[in-house]
C-alpha cells in the first residue's frame, strides 16, 4: 500500500503534468506542427508550405505564437484554405513578416466565380485574443474568414493585393486580382483596427453577426465597407465603423440584401468620422435588390438604425459617381436614421431614394 507522503507526491506530479506544455515549440515545415503545438509558445520560422496543402494550427488555450520569418505558399489550383488557426485566448504576433499567396499564379479576372479552382480564404480565423502585426500579399482570392470563438482583436494588419489590379495574360484586359475580400465576417465581439487593405473587392464584408467594430483602417481600389451580402435568417446588429480612410473605392459603405432573402434583420449600425475620396460609383449605397445593382429591391430584411454621428463622415465621389442611392422593399427601411453627421461632395445626386426615414441629409 502506498504511503500518503508517496499518494500525495504521486497526485502532485499528475497534476503538474500539464505544466510540460509551457515549452518552446518550433515550426519550420508541416512535419513540426503536431510536436509544436503541444507548447504554449510557438515560434514560426520562415518556410514554403507544400503546393496543395494547408497550413493548419490547433492551439492549447493560452498559446503565444511568434511569426520569425516570412511564410510562402506553394502554387496549386485546390479548395484551400492555405491557412487556419483555432483556440482561446491566442497570442499570434506577425511581428511584421509575411504570408505570401502566389496570388498572380492563380489570377485571371475571375476570382471565385470560375476559371482557375483558387484556394479560399487564405486564412481562416478561429480564435480569440489577439492577432497582430502581420503582412499578407497576393491572395488567390478571398482573404480572412473570421469566425472567432471568443473575444478577438485584429490590430496592424497590412493587406496588399495592388499587384491584382492590372491585366496580365489570363484576365482578358480586366484586374487579375478578383474577389479578394480583406475581411469576410460571421461572428460577435471582432475588432479590427488600424489596418490596411488594397485589394479589389469589399475591404471587409459583415455578412452575420454582432458587436464588430471596424475602426481606423485604410482602404483602397476595391468596394468599400459593406454589410452583406445578406441572406435569409441572419441576424447583423451593433456594428461600428469609424475612423476609417477609404480611397479610390466603388463606394464607401453600402448595405446589400439579397432580394430574395426572407427572416433577416440589419439594425443598430453606426458610422463615425470616416473619410472618402475618389469614390467610382456611389458615395453609399443601400441596396435590396442583390445581386442586381438598384433593381427590384427584395422586403425580407428588415433594415433599421442606420445612423451618422460625429464626427462628422466626409465623402468626396468623382465627376460621374451618385452621392447617394437608398433602394429599400416595402415596409422594409424602418425607423428614421439620423444622417445629419455625413457630407458628400462632387457627382451627382442619386435619383434612388425610396425611404422617407433619412433625416439630416439631402438627397
């Protein structure tokens, strides 16, 4: 029979056990990342992920990762993601490196509406904590996928998929570069801040979801902020945007519902002191009629609280662009919306405003 000193010493060591986690696990191929990820910190030298293969990390709770060099990805046309990453309560710190798509290998104009199979998102998002400071270039197509299971901050990230928008060999003269969303959203409690996207579509897409704040970012040569699209049964409430610089846009915010779309509600969005120039087609768009563009609009996605508070937002749209386009189903615009904090300049009205709600702002 074992003594109580020796039970006693035997239960404390089980117990400690899991302190052996708190080790330094280090990843520099695919082959590392089951050893790795049994530690609490771990650290990403610079490698090429195999063509074809993703890059996947399960993390204990609590794991600090430390990106120490840049990542590339080998080219394949294949589903993807190239990269995910899951836990709670995650450090990841980009420390300035990169992760490199290969993006122009898979471009042609299409993004993900055909033509060469593209690997998308490029990463998947599943944590909560925090994920700073890092590069991402050349996507294939869509970019983040952010589905955090908790609390997340995204801080410092720098986008840049410029390089897609100009012609090359396979895009038949349009920007090779396609659906290559910064940030698609569905999820609660998300900040992202202080980031820059350059791409050619929505700079974040909100597509479901609550409490996301979008605050103090850059971006540019794609759609603009945007709700949506917005499908049946789903729910987006308490958003802000604000702080944000927004260049040479299709517009700045827009609000799209699918016209189809039944048992939806968009509510509570608040926009704050963002600055737009150079903006192509509108300087905000609402619009129920997606995918059609001020068509038909759908009345199963009850909009309401779409509001302008100080500081004031200010738009500057070019010679030919509409200053403003609000496209609502019957009884589906609700409430009235304060727009008395938004300027927009240069254009030309927009005809469409089918919801006497507005108030503050001429149309």
């Amino acid at each position: 029979m074992l003594s109580l000193a020796v039970l006693s010493a035997f239960i404390g060591v089980a117990l400690a056990a899991p302190a052996s986690r708190s080790c330094v696990g280090t990843i520099s191929s695919l082959s590392d990342i089951a050893n790795a990820t049994q530690c609490t910190t771990v650290d990403i030298e610079s490698f090429t992920v195999p063509a074809g293969e993703g890059f996947t990390l399960s993390l204990l709770n609590g794991t600090t990762v430390n990106l120490k060099g840049d990542v590339a990805f080998g080219n394949l046309s294949w589903a993807g993601p190239l990269f995910t990453i899951s836990g709670y309560d995650i450090t990841f710190n980009g420390n300035g490196y990169k992760f490199d798509g290969g993006g122009p290998f898979y471009w042609d104009g299409l993004g993900s509406n055909g033509g060469t199979i593209k690997p998308r998102p490029m990463l998947k998002i599943k944590i909560s904590g925090t994920l700073s400071n890092l590069d991402i270039v050349n996507s294939p197509c869509q970019v983040f996928s952010v589905t955090n299971p908790g609390p997340l901050v995204i801080d410092a990230v720098n986008i840049d998929n410029s390089q897609g928008d100009y012609p090359n060999a396979n895009s038949s003269g349009l920007p090779a570069g396609h659906n290559t969303d910064g940030f698609d959203v569905s999820t609660t409690d998300l900040t992202i801040q202080n980031s820059v996207v350059k791409n050619q579509d929505d700079c974040i897409a909100i597509n479901r979801g609550s409490n996301i704040n979008f605050l103090n970012n850059y971006c540019s040569g794609g759609h603009g902020i945007s709700i949506g699209s917005i499908v049946s049964d789903v729910v987006v409430t308490d958003i802000v945007v604000a702080g944000n610089t927004i260049v040479n846009e299709d517009q700045a915010i827009r609000i799209k519902t699918d016209a189809t779309a039944t048992n939806s509600t968009v509510s509570n969005i608040t926009y704050s002191g963002n600055h737009a120039t150079g903006l192509r087609k509108f300087g905000i768009l609402i619009d129920q009629s997606y995918p059609a563009t001020l068509g038909t609009p759908g009345n199963g996605v009850i909009i309401s609280g779409v509001n302008f508070v100080g500081p004031e937002s200010t738009f500057s749209v070019n010679t030919t662009a509409k200053r403003a386009a609000v496209n609502c189903g019957a009884g589906s615009c609700t409430g009235t919306w304060d727009w008395s904090q938004l300027t927009i300049t240069g254009g030309v009205a927009g005809p469409e405003n089918n919801f006497t709600g507005i108030t503050g702002f001429t149309f």
